[in-house]
C-alpha cells in the first residue's frame, strides 16, 4: 500500500459513497473503485460492506480507519514540523468557528505584527463538528461558546459579550431601552436552526424567563436575520457586538435573566502546535483579560 491508497481510502470511508469520493478527489470513479480493491486485497480483508450501489464501512474498515487516521495526521504533523524549522513566517493556522464576527477583531492586529502567516478559516454548525475537526487534527484552534468536556481539550476564555434583542422600528417597546425577557415571550422570533451554538443559548435565555420562543423563521444566514427583523417579521437576539457591523436596529438591553457569552479559544493539548500557532495562542492571551 502507499500513501495516495490510504488518502483515498480516509475519503471513500468519510463519504461512504465511491461517486462523491471520486468527485472530491478528482480522479474518475472506476480508478477509485480499482484502488480500494488493491487496498483490500492487500490487507486480505473487505473493509466496506456492498449493498447494490452503496457501500458502508465495516468493523474492519473502522478499525483500519482509525490507524490511518493517526498515520496520516502524524505525517501533516510532520509535514508541518519541517516547515516550522525555516520559520515563524512560513507558518499557517487552521480554525474553526460557528459564527465569523468576531474573528476579525483579534486576527487584523496579529496579521499585521505576522504578515506572512497564513490563516484558513472553517465555519462550521455546531461546536460538536468543530471539535471532531480537532480531535482529528485538521485544525489547530476552534472558537467555541461552552465547555466541552473531552479529554485533553484545553480552553482560554476570551471577552464576555452581551446577547441583546433587536425588535422592528414598529415594535411596542421602541421607546424603551431595555426589558424583562418574559415580556415578549407571546412575539414571533427569528433565530438560527437548531443545531447553531447561539440557538441553543438563546433558547435556555427564553427557558430561563419561563417560555418557549415561537419561532416563525428559522435558518442558516445569521446576516439574514436582521434584514427580517427591520421587514418587521419579529424580533430576534443578537451579540452586542454585532451593532457596530450592522444598518441601524433597535436594541433592548435584557435585564433579566442575564444574558451573554463568553467565546473560548480551544485546542488539543496532544496535538503538534505549529510555531505559528504556538504565536497565535500567546497573542489571544495578551489580547484579552480572562474572566
């Protein structure tokens, strides 16, 4: 077997779908097809269960998967071990995030003290996705909202930021500047699907103040959602941060219960950390005052 047969094989084992592998790899689907036979015939073993057009890795595929999973990153980390040897500025950083926004804050200044670095940037739905992303080694750093309990997860808590509610100009409490959650628990809400981080804090807001938000639009475009909100669909919560990238909304500070969250950098403490990330975590450190 050789390296390119284990590449095709982890991406054959992610998709489960000969066709879709092909495509992701660009290379014709007979040609794949022929290698994970080899590969197969090789180890002696079937490693995917075929049924018609579909295949489904089996209990000797998963096993197989996961030793070349840890071949295969051990070779990235090597890999990226020997560029770091010629230098800080032939570095790259891996991240992930649920949401964009407040990226920007902290990756402007340190691009400019480390020009040639150079970032790749996943979003991703859930926390869950992102810390798999981790745990696998294809990224460096995750930007989560909770803990997440894992072992060798590590954490650095960046700045508290408050969740406020933009309502539509034509509201009842657009003459107010802040209120009780409860008070428009009957309002229609406009928030993310279920699945985001920021819904699942939203919603245990609304639990908190004793309801159940009537959600009349939900989807993936958090830009979106203020657009709806000025179209006087419904009400909606939103970072506080987010105003300052905004057109004009009506914001309400929410008294009680409280609302905010605390983003937290995140790595893997087993994982090979690039001289550039090793840079990028002390910068994220100096930047912001842990809480």
């Amino acid at each position: 077997m050789d390296l390119q047969q284990l590449k095709y094989f982890q991406t054959v084992a992610r998709t489960e779908h000969m066709t879709k592998a092909a495509r992701e790899l660009h290379i014709a689907q007979p040609a794949l097809s022929v290698m994970i036979s080899r590969l197969e015939e090789d180890l002696g073993v079937q490693l995917f269960d075929r049924v018609g057009r579909q295949i489904r890795l089996n209990v000797f595929g998963k096993a197989f998967l996961k030793n070349v999973d840890k071949a295969l990153d051990a070779l990235e980390n090597g890999r990226r071990e020997m560029k770091d040897m010629a230098g800080l500025e032939q570095g790259s950083i891996l991240l992930a995030t649920t949401t964009l926004h407040r990226v920007a804050e902290f990756l402007g200044p340190f691009i400019s003290m480390y020009p040639h670095v150079n970032f790749r940037i996943t979003q991703a739905i859930t926390e869950e996705e992102m810390v798999e992303l981790l745990e696998k080694g294809e990224i460096d750093f995750c930007i989560a909202t909770s803990f997440i309990h894992r072992p060798d997860i590590c954490y650095m808590p960046l700045q508290t930021e408050e969740i406020v509610l933009t309502v539509p100009y034509s509201h009842r409490f657009l003459d107010r500047d802040s209120i009780q959650l409860r008070e428009v628990a009957d309002d229609p809400f406009i928030n993310l699907k279920e699945g985001y981080s920021f819904r699942k804090i939203t919603d245990e807001f609304c639990k908190s103040a004793g309801f159940v938000p009537n959600i009349i639009c939900e989807g993936d475009e958090p830009a979106a959602i203020s657009s709806l909100v000025r179209a006087g669909l419904g009400v909606a919560f939103l970072p506080a941060a987010a105003k300052r990238e905004l057109p004009p909304l009506h914001l309400l500070h929410i008294e009680n219960p409280v609302c905010q969250w605390t983003p937290h950098l995140v790595w893997h403490e087993k994982h090979y950390q690039s001289l550039a990330a090793q840079a990028f975590r002390a910068f994220i450190q100096g930047h912001y005052t842990p809480v």
